[in-house]
C-alpha cells in the first residue's frame, strides 16, 4: 500500500498505521510505504507512533519526501492505495492514484467521495477500526479491487492541467472581453 502525503495531523498517519497494525493481526500480508515531509509539531509523535509500530515487525515504511517526478515508480508497485485526509480542497494526490489505476482506501470526507465517486472504498478518517475493515476488505476481494481501479482511472481523466489551464483561459478572456468598455 501506499499513501503520498505530508505528515500533519488532518492526514491522520497515526489513525493508518493502527489501522494496519490491526490488520497484521489477522496475518494478512500487508507493506505500507508513507512518502511525504513530517510537519515539526508532529514530528516526535509521529515518529514514536512509527518506531513503536516498527518493533512489532510491522512493514510500514516511512520513505520521507520524494521528488514529483519519482512518486510514479511507488504507485506503480503499489497494489492498494490510501488516501485518509479529512481537510482537502483539491486533493491531487488522489487524483494521481486514480490515474495509476489503483483500487483506493478512501477518507469518506468531502470533496473526496465527489471526486472519486463509486472508484473507491470509502472509511472514517478519525477511526482506525474503519480504515482497517476497508483496507482489510480491499485486501481480501481481488475482483472488487479491479473494478473500482478501471472506474477511479476513468474518472481521473476529468482532471488535466491543460483542461484547467484552458478554462481558466477561456474565463479570462470573457471576463476581459464582458468587461472591454470599462477599460
């Protein structure tokens, strides 16, 4: 699994990382690679949570940041991708994962479920037994996986930044044009 983040509270690692030590309970296989700077004020926590989880021979990889052009490469190995903020706007981290066709473990807080609609598998961000029971079930249903990538893929292609950059372009340009007499 992967999640592509900055470590911050509203991100929630530590919900994820007790999520998955909860799974390695039921002696699934599971990896979890973290990529993204730590924020300081969380810092010594995240890493104690980290450190603790570690020592359990729980596979959760802290990667820290990695540069855009690489992430790619993590998707691509990745079998399951987690996405648990619950404060986003435009969350193009998720799109990203959408676009590299993996099955997602979804915050089920907006604009998440409007973007990614029925392409994922939606849990609470804030509770770690229901991020653990949607990756869990991710994990145990090979054809669900399947069919929630081809639609999150699918969607991800409403999102381009030349379709952006058009628009906003166009926008623009009738705005300046409605507005040629007052200049």
């Amino acid at each position: 699994m992967i999640y592509v983040s900055t470590v911050e509270p509203y991100k929630n690692h530590i919900n994820l990382i007790t999520a998955v030590r909860d799974i390695k309970i039921y002696n699934l296989e599971i990896n979890l690679n973290l990529i993204g700077k730590i924020h300081p004020r969380l810092n010594n926590k995240f890493m104690k949570v980290l450190n603790e989880n570690s020592s359990k021979n729980i596979f959760i990889n802290y990667l820290g940041y990695v540069e855009h052009n690489k992430i790619h490469k993590y998707y691509n190995n990745a079998d399951i991708g987690v996405f648990a903020s619950s404060c986003e706007n435009m969350p193009c981290i998720l799109i990203e994962m959408m676009k590299s066709k993996l099955p997602i473990a979804c915050s089920k807080i907006g604009p998440m479920k409007e973007i990614l609609k029925d392409g994922g598998l939606y849990f609470d961000p804030y509770n770690s037994k229901s991020i653990s029971s949607c990756i869990k079930k991710l994990i145990l249903n090979e054809k669900l996986r399947s069919n929630i990538s081809v639609k999150a893929e699918k969607y991800s292609k409403k999102f381009s930044w030349n379709t952006c950059s058009i628009n906003t372009f166009n926008y623009l340009y009738k705005i300046a044009k409605s507005n040629e007499n007052i200049l």
